[in-house]
C-alpha cells in the first residue's frame, strides 16, 4: 500500500497513521480530509490534512510488543485476561521475516495485515475496541 492507496474507506476514527514521520490518531474524516489534534501541551488547535499526505505506518514486532502481544510457538498472542493459556487473539508470526505481513486467524477466516490501522479496524471488528483505541506505536 502506498500513500495514493490510503483512503478514507481504509480509515476509522482513532486509527494510527504517519504525518511526516510523525504517528497522529484520526480523529474525524471529511471527505479526503482528516484532522487530528497534535500531542502538544496546551495546544488545543485542530489540524486537517489531506490524505494523500499520511502514509500508513508498517507494523512491526517490537509495535505488537509494545501493545503486549506475546510470542509463543510462531503465533503472537494478545492476553484478554490474567488466566493462563487465555488469549483473544493470535497472529501468525510471518511479519517478522517476510514483507507480506501477519496473518490473522480467526476460525476459518485468515487476513494478512501489514500495518497498524488495519489491525485496529481488526481489533475493532473483535470487539477489542478498547486495545484498538489505545494503541501505540511509539514508546
């Protein structure tokens, strides 16, 4: 996917996406425009953009890291509780060595997922609203 491939129909509120290098979280969609509100302490300013300016940001293991998904016998696992062996959702662990992504399984359904805005809309549509929400992608 490139930036001309990005568009507002691949998007949902609170999705990740790269403004010049920099992740921003969607925050409305009008038209081909998002807006987003920068990180910035005691800014509370609006910003809109075009979304041919936002690239998608490319998922990575240390980002599925750092949202605790766990590694385990070639699956990444995202923990739903504290009891062991319980997990709500596991990715196959392709995207470390191949460009082609992870795949996502889910009964009989599997799903290549290459970036983070994809696996948040995944997320979403498991009902892991609140994980999809608050995903990072930078420490």
């Amino acid at each position: 996917m490139n930036s001309a491939e990005l568009n507002c129909k691949s998007l949902m509120i609170g999705d990740l996406v790269s403004y010049n290098g920099t992740p921003i979280k969607v925050e409305n969609i009008h038209g081909d425009c998002i807006n987003y509100s920068p990180d910035i302490p005691y800014v509370q300013e609006e910003f809109f953009i075009d979304i041919a300016d936002v690239k998608p940001i490319t998922l990575t293991l240390e980002i599925l890291e750092r949202n605790r998904f766990e590694l385990r016998d070639g699956f990444l696992y995202h923990r739903i509780d504290e009891k062991p062996h319980h997990y709500d959702f596991k990715l196959r662990n392709e995207g470390v060595f191949s460009s082609e992504g992870y795949t996502l399984e889910c009964g009989i359904y599997h799903l290549t997922i290459r970036y983070v805005h994809e696996l948040q809309n995944a997320l979403r549509l498991c009902g892991l609203d609140e994980l999809a929400d608050n995903f990072k992608s930078k420490e």
